[in-house]
C-alpha cells in the first residue's frame, strides 16, 4: 500500500499543483490530490480507489466510510518512517523537505525553545499578559474524589494551572515513544490538559490518572489518605522518567542534564557550601531539588529567631505583624550557615584531618517554578502531630537574598539589593496554594488557584468557588507555587 518517494512524480496535488490543502495520497496509485477542494475525492469517485493518506499526520481516510480509520500496523510504519525522515533532515535538508511531503513526512518534529538575549529582553520589558474578561471560565474544571484522592486532586489543579506547563501540553508537544502509550504518565497529563480547558463545566473524572499513579508509584495504591507533598514528587518523578523518549528528554539517563520539560521547569540547583572551621577552606556541592521543604516554629527543630522585619515593617513583600513568621523567616533559615558540631566532623581536604565545620546551603540555580513545602506533618520517635502554625506569605516573592551569587556579593563587601525589577530575574508570582484542613489522622486537602492575574478559585475537589486574594493570603498553605514573572504569559 505504501508509495515510494522516487514511484511519485511530484509531490503536489495533480490536479491544481498546491503542495498544502491537506493533500491526501491514493493508496492505490500514484496520486496526490487536495483534501481541501475535494481533489482526492474526486478522484477516488472516479477511480473507485477508495483509502488514502494524510500525508501530514498519517491518518488512513475511506471514502466509503466518509471518515478516517485506525491501523495499527500503518500507525506503527509512520512512526518508523518518520524516524528516518527526521535523521535525514540532519543531513540533506533539500531532500528531506521533498520527502516529508510523502507518506513517510507524518506530523512534525518540535525542537526546544530556548529564548534568545533579545526574547529575554522584549518579556522583561512586557510583563503585562494579555485581558482576559473577568467571567471566563476557560481551564476551570473540578475533579471527582474517587474516595479520599483529595491529596492528588488538588496536585492536578496545581499543575494544569502551571503557564508554561500548560503552554507546552496545549501546544501538542509530547510525542510519545514509549512500546504502550497507555501505560504513559505523560499522555495522560496531555489528555487532561485538553480536558481542563475544553470548555467542559462538568467535573472531570480522573479515574485512568490514578491507575497509572498506583501503576508507577505504588507506595501511593490504594484508598487511604495519602500526603499531597509525597504525591507531588511521586509524580513528578514519574513525569520526568516517561519524559525520556521525548526528544526534549534524550539526555535524561544522567538526572543533571535532563532537558524534559519537567526539569525545564521544576528543576533548580541547590549549593551546599561546608566549611572547615579550622583553615576556612570551602568544599562545595551542587545538587538538583525540584522543591524546598521548610521548617515551621512549633516543630522540636529548634527555630530562626524572627526577622528584623518582623516588627510591623514589609519584607520581601509580606506584611508583618508582631509575632507572625513569614515564608522569608523561613527561607532565612533555611539558608543560615549552621554549625556542624563535634559529633559530625568532617575530613577537610585542606587540613587533611577530621575538623568541626559549618554547612550553608543557597540557591545556585532557579527553577522556572519554585515550590515551598511547609513541614507542617512531624514525625519522630516520641510523637507525630500536625503543626497548625500561621506562615504569611506573599504574592510576590524576591529570591535574590537566598541565591549563591548574593552570598558571595556579600561576603565581598560588594552586594547591593537590585532596583530595578525590569531585569531581576529572580522574581516570581504565587499561582497556586495548597492546604490542609484537620488533623494528622484526619484531614481533607483543598487548593487554591490562579486562573489568570488577581482572579483566584478555590478548588474543593469537584466544587470550585470563587476566592478574594485575601482567602488565600490567609490560609494556613501546606505547598506554596510560584512562577518566575518574566516567564509567565496568557
């Protein structure tokens, strides 16, 4: 059934010369007619020839059927024929645009967009994403509890309100290698990226979502309350490992330098810098994080006094009052150099001996995402609680203090607070909150989410409401987004 290159004359319509129109090829014969102007149908009238050939996507159409049909063994011979299409290009480019226009040419190769300096500057300059009217409804979709899946419900409504990840999904970007598309994580998030934003009002059922989830991460089975933050990683890592067919993914068998679009967006580098307390000499490690887990006032971790701030003045953003903690006195801590003490000495490669040391940790790299989970859940020996303390964080949140580059600014006498927030790529825009309501034993898990700028909802499983920026800004937050500012487009 199959028409070889060289059997075709040319590959443009033979019966008005268009090469684009959806032109169809005869399975029959040698014959290339427009799908648009019903060429190919006449033809097909005419010649009794009744299959043809999408020869851009590779869909088989039946004029007696009036409709295309499946194949899987045609499927699977498009998707080898690409293959080869797509590694000749590389190399007679001449050619390949001749032979994509075959049978063999089905859909078309993406390659990853990195911005240029000048796209970079023309986002920084144009922060404004475009109106949209107040009442539209457009990605807003609540999920049905399939019995205590409150914890991957409110993940899902995270993600698919993720901008980039988004623009990626509803661009039609996965291509899938995998031997059973229907076991793939990936393929499943791209169908209910469509579904979300359908138009659909009706609640969403997410039922072969949870099968894959207890297929790949099967510490996660089952219909027990499970923790929103463990489903997060869990699926992000399973996101990541089916992303590795993806062109985008080639590199993913070494985690450091995986180009997925999981690690495009979730990814950043997290320096740890030991040092010798003896010599001062700096050992430094760069390690990848896709989230940061903070410590709250109220654990048995000892805590970071307050911040300065905290005495009614605006840090970073947050308002403080008296006695609030906020997520910069968390970040604050996060960051602080701590003291190893003499029961973790650590081998100095100056002094060549065991010394006492001080650890710091900061931000050597950025995620287009940055995600904060609050460690409200304790576990240990003696007890295991939920800490309910109050955490104020902001709309807008800057990371220039927490990031290496600043550190050693600092310790050269040299940093200074940028002002200019048209070039600070380290700002970024909350888009997404998830809480948790009840105790450690008992619970239920709702999110609150961004659907375009200062329009917020909040999502309680298949009911979605309305919610004033203040609703959210109070809540207690168990994971907090946030989206890189200059990146974030509608």
């Amino acid at each position: 059934m199959s028409v070889s290159l060289f059997q075709a004359k040319s590959c443009i319509c033979h019966m008005c010369g268009a090469h684009l129109n959806r032109l169809h090829s005869c399975l029959y014969c040698v014959f290339f007619g427009c799908f648009t102007k019903k060429h190919i149908h006449e033809h097909a009238k005419t010649k009794r020839h009744n299959l043809a050939i999408d020869l851009l996507y590779g869909g088989i159409y039946c004029f007696m059927c009036q409709d295309y049909i499946y194949d899987k063994d045609m499927e699977q011979i498009a998707k080898e024929e690409q293959r080869k299409a797509w590694k000749l290009q590389a190399f007679t480019p001449t050619v390949v645009s001749h032979y994509q226009c075959t049978m063999t040419g089905i859909g078309e190769k993406y390659s990853t967009w990195e911005p240029t300096k000048r796209e970079l500057e023309l986002l920084r300059h144009n922060p404004k994403r475009r109106k949209i009217t107040t009442n539209c409804t457009i990605g807003l979709r609540g999920l049905i509890n399939l019995g205590n899946t409150c914890f991957m419900n409110c993940i899902v409504q995270a993600l698919t309100h993720t901008p980039l990840l988004r623009d990626f999904f509803l661009s039609d970007r996965h291509k899938c290698e995998m031997q059973s598309p229907s076991s793939c994580l990936v393929c499943e998030m791209s169908t209910l990226f469509q579904e979300f934003y359908s138009g659909h009002r009706s609640p969403h059922i997410p039922y072969r979502l949870l099968h894959l989830v207890w297929t790949h991460a099967r510490h996660l089975a089952g219909y027990e309350q499970q923790d929103a933050h463990e489903f997060l990683i869990a699926a992000l890592d399973v996101l990541h490992r089916h992303c590795k067919g993806d062109d985008n993914g080639k590199k993913a068998n070494n985690p450091n330098h995986c180009n997925c679009i999981i690690d495009q967006i979730f990814t950043g580098g997290l320096q740890s810098d030991v040092t010798c307390q003896v010599c001062h000499g700096v050992s430094t490690t760069i390690d990848p994080f896709w989230d940061i887990s903070l410590d709250l006032p109220g654990s048995s971790t000892p805590f970071w006094p307050l911040s300065p701030g905290s005495d009614g003045s605006v840090v970073n953003g947050e308002s403080h009052v008296s006695g609030t903690t906020t997520l910069t006195d968390c970040l604050r801590r996060f960051t602080r150099p701590e003291h190893l003490g003499s029961s973790a000495k650590i081998k100095c490669s100056g002094c060549h001996s065991y010394q006492e040391s001080t650890k710091q940790l900061t931000m050597k790299k950025l995620p287009i995402v940055a995600c904060f989970h609050l460690k409200r859940f304790e576990h240990s020996a003696k007890l295991r609680r939920k800490i309910t303390t109050y955490v104020s964080f902001p709309l807008e949140l800057d990371m220039t203090p927490f990031m290496a580059s600043s550190k050693e600014s600092r310790m050269n006498g040299q940093y200074q607070q940028p002002t200019d927030s048209l070039n600070n790529d380290n700002k970024y825009s909350l888009f997404a909150v998830v809480n948790h309501q009840g105790t450690l034993e008992s619970g239920h898990y709702t999110s609150f989410i961004r659907q375009h700028k200062d329009q917020w909802f909040k999502c309680d499983d298949a009911i979605i409401t309305k919610a004033s920026i203040k609703d959210v800004l109070d809540s207690e937050g168990y994971l907090l987004f946030y989206h890189k500012q200059f990146l974030e487009y509608e």
